[in-house]
C-alpha cells in the first residue's frame, strides 16, 4: 500500500512538488482571493475540479489531437469546464459569484491547470490524469486555506463568516490586502523548504 502509485503521487502534489510552494504557481489567485476562507474554498474547489476533469478529458482524447493545435485544444476543454462551474456559481452563488468576479474566469490561464495537462495527462490513463489532477488542486487548495485562516481570522476575527474573535479584538487592515498574501506565502514556501530539507541534512550528516 505504501507504494501505491496513488498514494506516491497524492503526496507528490500536496507535499514534495506542491504547485504554490514548490512550483511557484497560481500565486496571483493567492494574493487575491485569500482573505476569505468561503471564497478560498469556492475558488480551489473549482481549479480542483477543473483541473481534474481538464486532465482526465485531455488523457482520454489525446490520441486525436494533432500536435499542432494541442494547446489550443487544451485551452478549449479548460475553457469549457470553467464556464460550467461560472454557470454554476451564478445560478446557486450569486453573491459569491460577484464576490470573485473575474477570478473565476481567470481559472482558464491558471498554470497549474495547463501543467498537469501538459505534464501528466499527455503520457498518462485518463483515470490516473483524473487523480494527477485532484491532487494537484487540492495541493493548491490546502496552501491558499491555510492563508486563508490566518488572513481572515486577523483581517476580520472571522472563519467562513462566522465570528471568532471577541467584538474589541482591533482587526489588522493589512491582512485584508494583497501584500500580506505575499508575504505569509513567502513565510510558507520558507516554513515547506526547511521541513523539507531536513532528511537531506541528515544523510550528508
């Protein structure tokens, strides 16, 4: 079971090439979105499932696009999935919905989205693309969460709207703004890369 291809490339993609601390992508979504846990959580849930099903489709037509107009192809079935969930959101989450704005649109040129595409779902089954990419949004999901909780406990004492912090607790203005976004994600790729650099230490040692 330990060596399950499955279970390898679930930790792959949430701890040893995270998309947000190790690959350095999606970061604009991280500054943005950030301040809010429920539209953290909308937002991830949607590059998840757009990413998994992205891959899974591109896995399972791969054979009939011409090499010339794959990312063009790629952009097409991404574009499709990301309307899906814009209709989606618009009919069951008007609020949210103009609370993102044009973020969500903005999931098409997500670059975690086209990398596992262009990265997994090429060389691999549409079932283990489907996986790759699962994983790899819920990889992104877990980092922005995290800012998440920590950005909206101290920009508004609140998680999911919901009070958390006594009435005179004096909220941080700048946790509510992008540039704390930069730096706490700044904060977690150093707090990731120590963690993990430490069994390469121990081996040289």
């Amino acid at each position: 079971m330990k060596n399950s291809p499955a279970l390898a490339n679930l930790k792959e993609n949430i701890w040893t090439n995270n998309p947000i601390f190790v690959q350095i992508l999606g970061i604009c979504s991280t500054l943005a979105v950030t301040n809010s846990m429920r539209n953290t959580f909308i937002m991830t849930f949607g590059v998840m499932m757009t990413t998994a099903l992205s891959s899974f489709t591109l896995s399972a037509i791969k054979q009939l696009i011409p090499r010339k107009v794959r990312m063009i192809v790629q952009v097409l079935v991404i574009s499709f999935y990301v309307i899906i969930i814009d209709i989606i959101l618009r009919a069951w989450l008007p609020e949210v919905s103009r609370q993102l704005g044009p973020y969500v649109g903005l999931i098409i040129t997500n670059c975690i989205i086209m990398g596992r595409a262009e990265a997994y779902a090429q060389a691999n089954k549409p079932l283990a693309s489907f996986w790759d990419g699962l994983t790899s949004g819920l990889g992104y999901m877990l980092v922005l969460m995290t800012l998440a909780v920590v950005r909206e406990l101290l920009g508004f004492g609140s998680l999911f709207d919901f009070r958390i912090l006594p009435a005179g607790f004096v909220s941080w203005t700048i946790m509510i703004m992008a540039p704390s976004a930069f730096f706490l994600v700044a904060i977690l790729m150093w707090l990731a890369k120590t963690i993990q650099s430490k069994p390469a230490r121990k081996e040289k040692t």
